[in-house]
C-alpha cells in the first residue's frame, strides 16, 4: 500500500541564508500548513494527512524546520549555535506559505508550532485564514536544565526523549507512544534545546495575545489534559487574553495528539477543521 | 511506600536493564521522613533498603513532597502528577547531588518508579 503523502523538497531563502526545506503534502482545498514540536519533525502529522475527513477538504503541508527531520541546517551551521527565534520561526512560516503559493492558508501547529500561531494571528492576519493552536500557551516557565538536553555526558537521542516521555498521556497507544519519542531520538545534537530558546525564554507572546482580532483571524486552542509543559491553565490563561478565541481541554491526551493518539484528537479537532474550512 | 519487592519487579523488566546498562549508582529516595537507597549496578537494582540513620552515602537524591509521590503513586496518576518530571514541575521532586546519573538514564529511573505505582496499586 503506498501513502497518498508525497514528500518534496523546497529552495528557499530564509534569514537571508540559502535553505533546502523538506515538505510533505496531501488532499485537495483550503491550504491547512501544518507546524510540528520542538525537537521534531512533520511526521508527527502521519495520522491527519492519511485521514480523508481531513484531506478531502484541505491540502495539507507539513514541511520539517531547518535542522528538523529531512531539512538539513543551513551552510555554515557547524560556526554557530542553534537557538529559534519568533521572528525566524514566523518568518519561515511565511516564506513557506508564499513559496508554496498557498492563499492564506489555515494554520495548525502543536507546542511551540502552536505558541507561533499566535504571533501569525497577532501581527500576520492578513496572510492566514485561521489558527488552530494544539498545546498553545503565550509563554511556558523553565521548569528543568535544559544544559542536559546537548551535553557530552548524556546520550542527546534518549535525554530528549525522555524528558519528552512523560508529556504523553498514559492511555496513548504504545505504538504511536514510542514512534512520537522515535522522532525526539532522531534529533539533531542542541536542536531541541535550540527551539526551546524560543519556547522557554524569547517567545514570550502575552505582550501580543490582546492585539489579536478574531474576527479577522479565528483562534482555536485544543490542550490535552496530561500536558504539563503547556498545562491546560497555561492555555485557558491564553484563550481568556485573547477575544473570542475558543479553547478545549481534551481528556485522555497529551502533549503530542496528533502523533501520540490522533484518535483521541479527531472529535475535538475535526468540528474545527470544518468551521475553518467555510471560512472566506 | 514499601520498596522491598523493587528490585525483583525491576528484573522482571527486560527493558529497563537496556536503558541503565552504563548507570551504577547510589540513589537517596526520601519523602518526609522516611528516607532509602537505592543500590544500582549496571542498570541492576540490587538493594533498596531504608537509609542508615547515620552518615548515608549516596551519588544523587530524589527528594519527593510525601503528597506529591502519593498522588503519582495512584493508578491511574491524576494529569499534572503522572511522571518524575511533572512532580519537577509541581515542585514535588527535587533531584540533588549528581544529576548526571539521573539526566542520562532517565527512562531508567521513570520506568523503576513507574513499577513503584503498579506494586502500590
């Protein structure tokens, strides 16, 4: 059996520097692009972009960051350190969405894909239809080291995923439980704690969650219940700043639930797909 | 919390002598009062005993609120108090001493305290 799921890769500047973006694409219609975990890549994406319900009503991409899963860092990158930026991270997004010729599209991220929805909602409404922000919070406290994630005395792969292990909910499946840590084990060295300079420190996006309009560009925030980086408080905290955005706190789910269990997702998030879907 | 059958229980885990295979240590676990070591040897638990009283030795201590390891001990755990790091985040565990051992074995230690909540179960 062979996927419908067609991967590409995409040259592009980014930061003024020379990019080769690997991106996977799927279905027909409204533009959905879609925007992974820290320490991830795209194929956290598997289950939505094989769901018709899904694809027969919007063309997905889910293309993996610079250092991320196929897309390799830019030239040079052994000189410096790897550290995400809102400004870069909102600026890729936007740059893959005009490369790719999407027509504002909808854009759905998780974790620090679903903190950057809110600054494209914030300051870039006029390039996007919709955001859907899956373990969304404006701002997340550092609760352990991050030092360990990239040290010579931990093996990075396993830290990373272990650290990661226990923000998935205990009922997920053992299949998609370990494939979602498979992905943090692939990680390039510093890559994830590189992103949460972002998540941790830099992103902080409360200044900018008043100046969002939902009615020019609808907000919709799902939070699995388990999540304990970005708590369900963090995330009703950022719905109640923001007007007229929505926020579901979903049982039974974690951190990941698009890739831990995306059957548990599916009731909360389809009703929002098709909402967003009629948008104009 | 009666650690006396951990170290069976961690035996009969085949996983988790892979993910400590390298970590040889002596844990300090205490809750409140009550205080025990744990003796590992190459990812083997091979004593979990109450801490002496006088002078305990120890590489690196797990030191749990008793409220806090009473909730991640239920099963299931309540959300917000399921795993070693959510307590972390609750303020519920502090990890002290050399905590190298416990960063780069740490599906060693989620997983044998994990088997801690299916015995208290």
């Amino acid at each position: 059996m062979i996927e419908p799921v067609i991967g590409r890769y995409l040259r592009l500047d980014l930061e003024t520097r020379p990019h080769r973006v690997y991106f996977e694409e799927t279905g027909q219609g409204v533009p959905l692009l879609l925007l992974h975990t820290a320490g991830s890549d795209g194929r956290q994406w598997r289950h939505l972009m094989n769901d018709a319900a899904v694809t027969s009503r919007f063309r997905c991409i889910a293309f993996d960051m610079p250092w991320h899963g196929k897309s390799s860092p830019p030239e040079g990158w052994q000189g410096g350190e790897y550290r995400l930026t809102t400004a870069a991270y909102t600026g890729m997004a936007l740059a893959v969405s005009s490369a790719l010729g999407l027509d504002r599209p909808v854009v759905m991220g998780c974790s620090i894909g679903g903190r950057i929805v809110l600054d494209l909602a914030a300051d870039h409404a006029d390039a996007v239809r919709a955001v859907v922000g899956l373990q969304s919070s404006a701002f997340v406290a550092p609760y352990y080291d991050t030092e360990w994630l990239h040290h010579p005395h931990t093996q990075g792969g396993e830290v990373c995923a272990a650290v990661v292990s226990g923000l998935i909910a205990p009922t997920a499946p053992d299949a998609d439980r370990w494939e979602t840590l498979w992905h943090y084990m692939q990680g390039g060295p510093g890559v994830f704690r590189g992103d949460l300079h972002f998540y941790k420190g830099e992103g902080d996006l409360r200044p900018k969650l008043a100046r969002i309009d939902t009615a020019r560009c609808p907000v919709a925030l799902l939070t699995g219940e388990y999540d304990y980086s970005c708590r369900p408080e963090d995330t009703l905290a950022t719905a109640a700043a923001i007007p007229g955005a929505e926020a579901v706190i979903m049982p039974g789910l974690g951190h990941f639930p698009m890739s831990e269990d995306y059957a548990a997702l599916r009731p909360h998030l389809l009703p929002v797909l098709e909402r967003f879907a009629a948008l104009p | 919390m009666n650690l006396a059958a951990l170290p069976a229980r961690v035996a009969a885990t085949p996983g988790l002598a892979r993910w400590g295979r390298h970590l040889t240590a002596e844990v300090l676990v205490e809750a409140g009062e009550r205080r025990w070591i744990l003796s590992v040897r190459d990812g083997a638990l091979v004593r979990a005993e109450a801490a002496p009283a006088i002078m305990p030795r120890y590489d690196l201590a797990l030191r749990f609120d008793p409220a806090g390891l009473e909730k991640f001990l239920q099963s299931p755990p309540p959300p917000g108090w399921h795993d070693l790091m959510a307590l972390m985040r609750q303020g519920a565990l502090q990890v002290e001493g050399d905590v190298q051992p416990f960063m780069a074995h740490l599906f060693w230690f989620k997983g044998v305290f994990a088997l801690l909540r299916e015995s208290a179960a």
